[in-house]
C-alpha cells in the first residue's frame, strides 16, 4: 500500500465527506474520485479549465446539510450565518444554492464543519451559527 501526505485542508474536506464512523479517508478519496473520473467520462464537453473542471464534482458531488431548509424556504441561499465569540470576534458564514457553506475562502457541507475552519477546533455549528436574517440558532430550523 502507497502512503501520501495531505495538507490540513484537504484533511479536513475529507473529514466533511466522510460518513461518520463508516468512512476512512482512503475509502473518501477513493468514492470521490470515481465519482470524478464518471462524471467527467460522461461530459462530452470540452473543459476550459481541466483542472477546475475534473475536480468540481469532488467537491460538490452532493447538496450540504442546510439544503432541506433551503427547499422548505426557512433558509435562503446568499443567507448570512454569525458566530461571535465572548471576546467580540466574530466569524460570517453564506449560505450557497446547494445548501454548503461558504466561509474562509472555502464551502463546507456542513455548519460545524464551516465552523471548525473558522475556529481550528471542534464545535457544534447548528448549535452556534446564528442565522442573521432571523436572529435564530440554526438548530432550531430542524425543530
């Protein structure tokens, strides 16, 4: 078996993809992939962008956990999610159209996940990402 070495963001996208308890990174790596190398098989398309256009499905091969309260019109994308720290620091989240969250420069697929990025450690995202337009705790979306 071949090792590599992956850097703390790719880790952490792994992380995000992975069923808990369920998945290694190698068996993320190794469903996204195939999922790539399908997809791109089936476009005919000529890419502009081969790199950008190989990976896409990588990264969005499925809709983010926000995405059901997308559809039943609780939440809307371009929403703006807040954590602020007791020391005042806060942190913004946007929700996308496939129910991800885009904060950091980066889309997670998940609140605590986007969080964690924020944060560098473990946090419960639904229970601390304030919805702007609302002034709710995304938790109580799932109520």
């Amino acid at each position: 078996m071949h090792k590599i070495e992956i850097d703390d963001e790719i880790f952490a996208l792994l992380q995000q993809l992975a069923v808990p308890f369920v998945d290694t990174p190698n068996s993320v790596l190794r469903r996204e992939l195939l999922t790539a190398q399908k997809d791109s098989k089936s476009d005919k398309s000529e890419p502009t962008d081969a790199v950008a256009t190989q990976f896409a499905p990588v990264l969005h091969n499925r809709t983010g956990e926000l995405m059901p309260y997308i559809t039943s019109g609780k939440i809307r994308p371009d929403d703006i999610l807040i954590y602020t720290k007791r020391n005042g620091e806060s942190y913004r989240g946007t929700v996308t159209n496939d129910g991800w969250i885009r904060a950091n420069g980066n889309t997670y697929v998940s609140p605590s996940g986007a969080l964690k990025a924020c944060l560098g450690h473990d946090v419960n995202g639904w229970k601390t990402w304030t919805h702007q337009r609302t002034n709710r705790l995304l938790d109580t979306f799932r109520k």
